[in-house]
C-alpha cells in the first residue's frame, strides 16, 4: 500500500499571501490530523477530519482552515500568511473504522512552508 | 506547565547501553503515542498504547494510567536508533512532548 503522501514538498510565499497544502491518506483511511512543527514551539495539533467533518480543532487562529473530500483527501489553508507560520506541516492518516480516534497513526513527509 | 512533560531532554549513549525515555501527562487520555523522528523530518509511529506494555523488537512501551506516565525503553541500542522521539497524549486532540534528542555513540 503507497504511504501517506503530501504536496507540495516544499514551498515559498511572500507575507499576505495564501497557501494550499494537500494530504492523500492510505486507502481506506478515514481520518486525516494536521500538525504543525516549528523548532520553537514543537509539534502542534491544528485539526482532524473523519468522513468529511472535523472532529476535533486545536489552538490556532481562524486563518487555518482545512477540509476533507469524500475520498477521504485532505487539505488545508493558510490564509494571510505570516512570518510565523513558517513550519513544517504534517498530515497523518488513520484507519479508525470505529470512529472512536485511538488508533495508530501514519505520517506523511510533511510540507515545508517558508514565508518570507 | 505542558499538559505532556518529557524527559530527558537529551540523551547521548554508547553503542549497546539500555535507554530509558519518559513521559508524564497531565490530562486524561483515550491513547498514549510513542513517535521517532529522524532528521529531515519523517515522523514514524512506534507504539500506540492505552493500558500495560507493548514490545517490538529492541523497543517496550509501558503506561501507567493511575501515574499518568510512560517510558518508552531500548535495549542494546545502536547508532541508527538516533533521532528524536516524542510521545503524545490523545484526547480529542493530540497533545505533545517537546521531545527527547537521542544520540547513539558507536
């Protein structure tokens, strides 16, 4: 089975601007979490989607948004990019057949978001 | 104070030693995740754990629920062992530790 995938790898954009990450899940996964890694505040939770509806949100502000298509793909913005969010963002995708949320998660390579 | 507490911070270690890495957490939890990161940034899930003690090759995994804590153990560890490993809690969310930086000397 192909792993979890992300696109793109890496990327710049300018302050002000918006960007667009991807995350395709391994088939048959249904739910797909977003985080984000910056070497100051660690690993971060921003949201997770099970069948098309976020389950549960983190901490950030209203300019993360993310959605999940029926095949289970993922995306997430960023809007108004700021030097901040420069960071490595990381989808993970599970199979959680029941709903329930405990169960092993799989990372993609992550995309690394530089804002200059 | 983090919700999820690691320690230690860093560890350096020779070839073969056995490594010890623990986890305190403040919340309450459905599941305890132990993840490895190597440079560049993959991020492997090693063991995801509710009650007792899981094993997989050199690596055990215990939690105890009543202490809120976890370790996470290697045994015989070996150079290509060195990465960051992180736990986090899961409640809703995913809650995380800042991560202990192993190194394995040869």
């Amino acid at each position: 089975k192909a792993g979890v995938t992300q696109t793109p790898r890496y990327l710049i954009k300018t302050r002000g601007q918006q960007v667009t990450l991807s995350c395709s899940p391994i088939s048959g996964h249904r739910s797909v979490s977003w985080y984000q890694q910056t070497p100051g505040q660690g690993l971060q939770f921003l949201f997770e989607y099970f069948s098309e509806t976020q389950r549960n949100k983190g901490n950030f502000p209203g300019r993360f948004s993310g959605r999940q298509f029926s095949n289970s793909r993922s995306e997430m913005n960023v809007s108004t990019l700021e030097l901040g969010d420069s960071a490595l963002y990381l989808c993970a995708s599970s199979l959680d057949p029941t709903g329930r949320a405990s169960y092993e998660q799989y990372f993609g390579p992550g995309t690394r978001l530089t804002v200059t | 104070k983090n919700e999820v507490e690691q320690s230690p911070q860093n560890l350096t270690a020779q070839e073969g030693e056995f490594i010890t890495i623990n986890c305190s957490y403040s919340v309450g939890i459905s599941a305890l995740h132990w993840l490895q990161q190597h440079p560049g940034g993959g991020i492997v899930s090693l063991f995801m754990l509710s009650s007792g003690k899981k094993k997989h090759g050199r690596l055990i995994a215990t939690i105890n629920i009543q202490e809120k804590h976890s370790s996470l153990h290697i045994t015989a560890s070996h150079p290509r062992d060195s990465a960051v490993y992180i736990c986090a809690a899961l409640e809703g969310d995913m809650r995380f530790g800042a991560g202990t930086r192993l190194t394995v000397k040869p």
